[in-house]
C-alpha cells in the first residue's frame, strides 16, 4: 500500500478538527492528532498549546493544520496565550522543515476588530512570516456535527420562533462544513501559494436574519421572525446582565455584530474551491430530514411501533441510494398519524422506479422484515389455532372490503 | 511447432466453465476472459443463522446484515425481476450490463450481470435432462448423455430415480442423495391424485449438496437459499475456478471485457474494453446468450435479426387449508420443494416448482395482494404456513422474440409471444388449478400470473439455425469462433435449461479439445 502524505492537525478533537480528520482521510492523508484526538482510529500525540510538540508527532509530517484555540478565562490579565502557544508551535515545525502550515484565523481577524477574538486572531497571524505559513480567514461555519457556534446558533433557532437579535441586517459569509474542510485540505498541499491569507467564505454575503430564517426553515422546518435591536441599548443591557449570566457577555455580542466583510472571490477562485449558497448548502440537511420524518411515519405504519433507529436510518440510505433521494410530499397528518394511511394507500400499482408512495411502502416493508421487531409480525414459528387463523383471516378481509372504496378515491393521488 | 496463442474462453458462468474442463483436461493452453470483477467478500457470511432464528431472534441483533445485505443493497427495486436479484444479489450486480451491450428492450425482461459466475452466483440450480423430442435435434443425443453425467457428477445433483418426475427428468445420472422436502410438500407428494389429469408431483433435481463435494458443503437446512447459500451447497460456476486456476495451463483474467471479436487473417481477435487486443487460436463464446449473441452479430456485420427463445412463465400461489395455523418449519431448505408437469390437452405442456411460501420474503408476496400494508402482513403472517407458491414454464416455441443489432452497435430486443400463448398458459392454468384442488392444493384466485417475456431468464436460440452455427457450435462465416453457451440450442421444451446448456458446452468442449490438440 502507498502511504498518503501526512497531516498534523491540532484541536482534531473540536467541531472542526473532527470533521477536518474525517475529511483528510477520505482524501488519502494519513492524520495524525496532536492533543486531544477525534476518535480512537486517528493517533495523536498528548500536547497542550503552549508546550514544545513532541518531536515524533511532527517528524515526517507533510503538513500541519492548526485548530487549536485557547479560550482566555473569563477576566484574564497578561498575555493571551495562543500568541506564544502558535509561536511554539511554529518553531517546531520550522525546525523540522514542514513544508505546509495553514492557521485557522477568522474572517474577524483584523487589528482594529470590534471584538478581541478578532484582535487576536489577528495578532496570532504576526506571527506566521515563512512563506510556507498560511492563514486561512475562516467565515461562519454551518452543517456537519451540531457543534461550535453552529450549534449554538441550531439551539437558538428551535429555541423560539421570534428571535430578537442585534445586526441583524449585517451581511454574513458562511462556509459549509465540507467546503471549508475541502478548502483547508487544498491549502495544505497548493504548492505554489500566491498570498499569506486565504478567505475561506462565501465571497457573496447574505445577511445574519436572512441566514438564520433559511436554516429556521430547510434545517428546522419552522417559520423564524428575526427582530432587529438597536446595538447601544442592547450593550447596555448584556453589561447589567452579564454580571448574572457571565455566558452572555459583550464579547459574544459585538462577535456576532462585528463581523466585517472580506473580498476573497480571488482566493476561492485560486483554490478552485466551490461554495454553494446557503439555501443549496442547507439542502441536502432538509431533504434528509423530510425523509427521515417519512421514513417515522412509514415505518410505523408497517411495524405498528416506532421503528427502531437503525431502521430509520436504513430507510434514508434507502431512499437516497434506491429511491430518488428525495421525499415525497405527504401531508402532514400522514406524517403525524401514520395510521391513517390505512385510508389514504393506493390499491396495486406497484410503480417501477417512479418512486411512488407504494415502492416506498414496499421498501418500508421490506426494512421491518429486515429484523425481528417486524418479521415477528409476518412470520408465526410457534403456530396458531387453526379456527383462530381462519377467525382472523375472516375478520381482516371484512376490514380490507370496507376499505378498499375509500382507498381507492383517498389513494388514488398517491399512485 | 505448436501454436502458443491459448484457446480463448469468454465468460465464467456454467456455460463458459463447463466448456473449458474438456479443454483443460486435454491440456490445451486455456485463457478465460470475463468481464466482471473478482468476487469480492460473499453477501453471504458463512456462519449466519438460520432464516427462522434471522427472523425471530432478537439476540443474533444485526439479522439485516444477512436480509438486505451489509451495503443494503437488498432495498433496490429490482421490478418484476426475480426476488432473488434483490434478496441474494451481490451490490451493484447486473447494473453496467445493459448500458455495456447497449440493451433497448421493449416488451422484454433482459437480464444479466457482469459478474463472477453470471448468473449462476443468483439462480434456483433446478436442473432437468432434456429427452427425445424435447432435445434440439442438431445435437448429438449419445455424446449429450455422456456430457449429463460428466457435468452431474462434477456440479453435485440430488435427486431420486424412485420418484414419479424421475422419467420426465431424467434417469440413470450420478445422484446424490435428496434433499429432505418440507411437510407442506410431503403431504401434497402423499396424496396421489386420481390421475387422468395429465398432473404428475414428484421431486425435483437441484444443483445443491447433500453430501460435501470438494470445498463446497451439504446443506445446512437453514433454510435461506432464496438470500444466498452460506456453506457452498448450490452450484455456483464461480466456485468451480479455483480448482481450474490449480491446472497449470489455465488463466484467467477478470475485468477483461470483451467487445469485439475481429480477424487478423491467421485466426480471431478479441478486443477488450481498454483497447488491448489479444489473439486466439480459437475463440469460444460463453457470455450468456444476450452477450454472446452481441459479439456474434457485431462480427459478421450487416443488419441482422435472429429468434431469441425463452420459456413464457407464470407464477400463481396453492392454498391448503388443512395447514392454516400449522408453525412455520425452522428447519429445512429452502429452494423448490417439488417439481410438476401438467399436460394441457392438444396443447403442450407447463413445466414448474413449488417453494413453502415463508422461504421467500413475505413483501414480494404481499405486494400482489389488494390489502392495505398492515392488513397485508396480517393475511400473509396467517396464510404463509399453508401456501406453495409456484412456478411453470411453458416450451419456448410460445416466443416469439426477436433480437437485432443496431446500427450503433446496442442489442435491440423485442419481445412477443406467439398467437395462442395466452390461451395455452390459460388453459394451463384451469387445468392446474383444477388438478391441485384434487390434491386439496387451491390456486388463489387472480393469483395465476403470466410474467413479462424474459424475467425468467431462460435464453436461447440465437444462433441454433444452420446458417448460423454448425451442430459443434462452429459460427458460420467466422473462423475460429465457436459459441458453447444456450444460444446455440434451437429447442426449448418446459424445462430449466441451464444443465443441459453446461452439457452442451461440455459436447462442445470435448469436441473442440479433440480436434485443436490433434494440430
Ligand atoms: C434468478 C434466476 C434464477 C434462475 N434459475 C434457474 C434454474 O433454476 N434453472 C436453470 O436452469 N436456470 C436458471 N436460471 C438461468 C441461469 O442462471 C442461466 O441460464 C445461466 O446462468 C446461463 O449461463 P451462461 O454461462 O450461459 O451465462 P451467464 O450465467 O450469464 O454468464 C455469462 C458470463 O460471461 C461474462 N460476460 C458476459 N459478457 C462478456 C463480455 N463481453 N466479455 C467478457 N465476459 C463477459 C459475464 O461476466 C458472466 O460471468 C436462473 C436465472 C436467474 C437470474
């Protein structure tokens, strides 16, 4: 087997770094953690910023992508110590000659930011001055695991339906998880880098409400009203609080305020990377999350209990392997009471390939007979009473006659 | 000075296989070419459990691994195709086949698969001797018999001579001991019909082991064959290479699809898929009837059409009532229980099989019936333990369809049946359901279903007419090309008719090894 090249990555274990991990791999990197690590499959190297990297972790390694953020405690005085903690770590690398290191700064990142995570990160910057060493201005990160601000912003958006909130006319460039994690990867092996900062953003912006009302609807499924506040009153207001509740505190807002806008259509261009818009980027999360309701309802419907997770799972994979991937469009009591579909499935018409609701009632069936919960329900291997089998033969075709009219008018749109 | 170009056999299904032993055994230098990828981990492990514990036992967790397969491949829709490309199909299986020959079939089921062993890795290994009339009469019946028994003996057949199919199968082959039938299918075997109704029960020969034979095993009776054989008993061409990769004059390559046969003047030329062009002292077509005929057409040029045969099937489903309540068996097999053969009066004859309906997936039947899903698993959880569902073949002088080369070079096929197949299978079908009801066996009503031409995947004929290829499967017109799978059999009775292509692959074979190691 040919080794793929290798990529240290400090703060793997994070919201990015996970997804950063996963991503190398796929793309034939060999990946190395140095600290905490994502998951048992990647190795890693016990390291903390501010500490000398042990040389083993960084010998023979073709890249390093830099994560790691140490969060200031609350009311810290002196120096931050991602300053020196970079500086370590860049001595290292510099020292064993790596050839690449991308360090994930903000679109924020600017000597005059409103708020000091942008101050800082743009002093973390300074102190990258090898050719070799790369910044990479990273704008609002969404999708992949709920984690990271994208997290946050997830819990706000299902939280309430009316969100009042500051700036929220202030233009965004979010970035879709596997784009950015395809951007960082084609940083760290680009071997000819034009400039020292990248912007890894949508080079159009879309504004803060905007951006929540989209992810509201296609990730949520719910109508968001955003409620713009004026800044000064409300700083006012998150300083009185903020003596309470320390989580809410000026820092977080002027970070969500103060983000400014960057001009990186030529970085992306150069990158050749390709972002999508808010609404496709959320896509795929909205239609997988149709399906998934689908696939609740229509199992339960043929199971008679809630399907198991793992078949719920299948009956995605299902449908986006076998099935068009895209979910039907059942009406909402359908979804809620499955069992009215006793009233509402067609009769016959076993569609091939045109993905109606009976192929997918025939694949939901055939899912619940993929495990005992279900072929219990089909298959008798302890046997019956003869005159109770015949009792409920009976019984279940005058049930079926009855139905059969309604069905065939309710169903008839579903054939 | 002795000719270092290798005999050629294209495709490792049963025809291809079977072909090349003779000319292994002669010691001829043997390169088989197949289109697919090495097998790659079976669908089926090895230490699954029985279909009854996969079913009901919560503790074995992950039965779906077994039901739909790792890769959930078993969620495709494969139509009205046979279950079992659904249920026991590796991924991916068959899927490049139809845009690779470039298939446009209308009124037609065109099934195939780029694959390890063609189709033999998917089909139900019942095997039946064709005799007399039945057989093409180009074909030399002594050497054929030979050739029953030689492949009998090699692919392990079980079976019985005292059994009242015996005649019409066949006797006097190598067999091996019957598989045990269920109870469903004993009672029916006990109650000796009045006869007089032309309907004759008895058992079946299958290509699956009682008794271990070479790395393959006995049945374990566990049950689900219609999601794979776990331990090897059913016959899978594929099984057979690694005995045939042990012979030192024998290669073979995988991924080599071959899309041409050309000439270079001092015999023919394949070329693969890549470009790469490798030539023969022979060429033997085994590609499945579709593939074959392809190569063949696509060789002599011109806008040629030609007959293609196959059996005009139906499935229909036989209630006893006596069995209502009865427990599923646990234990068992789980392929055709019992063959039939119903004579219709002045109009031939359907050929089939019966299978204890829960050895299937109870969806395929459910989906025939008019209930809504949940009143659907009710009935079928009730009716399963006393219903046989069955299969029955009519001789393919009811086809009627044809098979053209396009300018393109695809594979157009148009399926008909001849004017009075419709009334021959209905007539069939009264005279079965009347002679069933005797035995106490009902054919539920509207169950009786004529499939599509071609989903029972009994192709032959293509190039069986004198001026096509001589009585050794010699292509008229092509030098050095010999065909040696079902195309070149001009005769289907209501048979299954896979053995007696392997027989005839094997004439073929034995034929060919005597005359290109006479050089
Ligand atoms: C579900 C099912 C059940 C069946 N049950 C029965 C049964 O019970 N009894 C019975 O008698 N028959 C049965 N059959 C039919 C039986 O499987 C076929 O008749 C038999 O497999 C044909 O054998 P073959 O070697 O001619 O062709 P195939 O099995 O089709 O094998 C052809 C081989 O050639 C290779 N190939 C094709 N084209 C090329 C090319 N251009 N270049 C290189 N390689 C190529 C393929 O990869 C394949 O390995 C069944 C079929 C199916 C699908």
């Amino acid at each position: 087997m040919v080794a793929g090249p290798r990529l240290v990555i400090t703060g793997a274990a994070g919201y990015i770094g996970a997804a950063l991990a996963a991503a190398a791999r796929r793309d034939g990197w060999r990946v190395v953690a140095l600290g905490r690590s994502p998951d048992p499959t990647v190795p890693s190297h016990p390291w903390r910023l501010g500490e000398d990297p042990p040389a083993e972790a960084l010998a023979g390694a073709d890249a390093v992508i830099h994560l790691a953020h140490q969060w200031a405690a609350p009311g810290a005085q002196g120096e931050d110590p991602n300053i020196p903690g970079t500086e370590r770590l860049l001595e290292a690398t510099r020292r064993h000659g790596v050839r690449r290191v991308v360090f994930a700064s903000s679109i924020s990142a600017r000597e005059d930011a409103l708020n000091a995570y942008g101050r800082l990160k743009w002093r973390v910057e300074q102190t990258l001055r090898a050719p070799v060493e790369l910044s990479a201005r990273i704008g609002l990160v969404y999708g992949g695991a709920d984690a990271g601000l994208w997290g946050l912003l997830c819990k706000l958006v299902r939280l309430t339906p009316i969100l009042p909130m500051v700036g929220g006319g202030r233009p965004i460039q979010p970035i879709r998880m596997d784009e950015l994690c395809d951007g960082l990867l084609r940083l760290a092996r680009m071997p000819a880098p034009t400039r020292a900062v990248y912007g890894l953003a949508s080079p159009t912006t879309i504004s803060f409400s905007a951006f929540l009302r989209t992810v509201a609807r296609l990730r949520f499924h719910r109508p968001l009203m955003v409620i713009s506040l004026p800044l000064g009153p409300v700083l006012a207001a998150v300083d009185l609080v903020s003596r309470v509740v320390p989580a809410i505190n000026r820092e977080r807002v002027l970070g969500l305020a103060g983000l400014p806008v960057i001009d990186n259509a030529a970085d992306i261009a150069e990158l050749g990377l390709e972002i999508r818009s808010v609404v496709d980027g959320l896509a795929p999360f909205a239609r997988r999350k149709a399906i998934l309701r689908e696939g609740r309802a229509l199992l339960r419907y043929v199971l008679g209990v809630s399907p198991p997770m793992g078949m719920l799972r299948h009956y995605v994979t299902g449908i986006e392997s076998y099935g068009g991937g895209r979910p039907l469009d059942l009406p909402a009591p359908l979804l809620t009471v499955p069992g009215l579909l006793r009233l509402a499935e067609p009769v016959g018409g076993k569609g091939e390939g045109r993905h109606t609701l009976v192929e997918r009632l025939e694949m939901a069936m055939i899912l619940a007979e993929s495990q005992p919960v279900g072929a219990r329900r089909l298959y008798d291997y302890g046997g019956t009473p003869r005159w109770k089998s015949v009792l409920g033969l009976v019984g279940i075709g005058a049930i079926e006659a009855l139905l059969l009219p309604v069905r065939m008018v309710l169903g008839r749109r579903y054939r | 000075m002795s000719d270092a170009r290798p005999v050629v056999v294209v495709g490792s299904g049963p025809a291809g296989v079977s072909v090349a032993w003779p000319l292994v055994e002669a010691g001829l230098p043997v390169l088989m070419l197949d289109a697919g990828a090495e097998a790659g981990p079976s669908r089926v492990a090895a230490d699954r459990s029985s279909l009854a514990s996969l079913r009901t036992d919560f503790g074995t967790g992950r039965s779906w691994r077994h039901l739909i397969g790792p890769t959930l491949s078993g969620l495709r829709n494969v139509g009205y195709a046979s279950p079992k490309l659904r249920t026991s199909a590796a991924p991916g299986f068959g899927e490049d086949y139809a845009v690779a020959l470039g298939l446009d079939a209308s009124g037609f089921r065109a099934v195939g698969a780029f694959s390890p062993g063609g189709l033999s890795a998917v089909w139900g290994a019942v095997v039946c001797a064709f005799q007399g009339e039945e057989l093409d009469p180009r074909i030399d019946a002594g050497a054929l018999d030979e050739s029953y028994r030689r492949v009998a003996a090699r692919i392990g057949i079980n079976g019985s001579d005292d059994d009242p199919l015996a005649d019409y199968l066949g006797r006097g082959l190598p067999l091996q001991p019957p598989l045990p039938v269920s109870s469903a299918a004993a009672a029916l075997l006990a109650k000796k019909g009045p006869g007089g109704d032309g309907l004759t029960v008895g058992r079946l020969r299958t290509a699956i082991l009682t008794r271990d034979l070479g790395d393959r095993n006995a049945c374990d009776l566990g049950r689900a064959c219609m999601w794979g054989c776990g331990v090897g008993a059913i016959y899978n061409s594929a099984d057979e290479l690694p005995a045939l990769w042990g012979r030192d004059n024998f290669t073979l390559r995988w991924r080599a699809e071959v899309v041409a046969v050309e000439s270079d003047g001092s015999g023919p030329v394949l070329r693969l898929r890549d470009g790469e062009k490798v030539a023969a002292r022979a060429v033997i077509l085994a590609a499945g009837v579709l593939s074959t005929t392809r190569l063949v057409l696509a060789a002599r040029g011109g806008g040629q059409s030609v007959p293609l045969l196959n059996n005009p099937a139906v499935s229909f489903a036989l209630l006893s009532p006596s069995r209502l309540g009865r427990p599923l068996a646990a234990v068992g097999h789980g392929a055709a229980q019992l063959g039939f053969r119903q004579i219709v009066a002045g109009k031939g004859e359907l050929f089939g099989m019966l299978y204890d309906a829960d050895t299937m997936s109870a969806v395929d039947i459910m989906s025939h019936m008019p209930f809504s899903r949940p009143g659907a698993a009710a009935v079928a959880r009730r009716l399963l333990p006393a219903v046989m569902l069955g299969l029955g073949y009519l001789p393919g002088a009811y086809s009627r369809n044809r098979v053209t080369l396009a300018a393109d070079g695809g594979l157009k096929i148009e399926g008909e049946t001849s004017a009075d197949c419709a009334a021959t299978m209905a007539a069939a079908g009264k005279a079965l359901r009347r002679s069933m009801a005797r035995l106490g066996a009902h054919m539920l009503p509207g169950s009786f279903r004529p499939y599509p031409p071609g989903a029972e995947v009994h192709y032959a004929g293509t190039l069986a007419r004198p001026e096509d290829s001589t009585a050794d499967g010699a292509i008229v017109g092509l030098p050095g090309v010999v065909v040696a799978d079902a195309s070149v059999i001009g005769r289907l009775p209501a048979k299954t008719h896979t053995f007696t292509a392997m027989a005839n692959a094997d004439r073929i074979g034995r034929l060919w090894a005597a005359r290109l190691s006479g050089v």
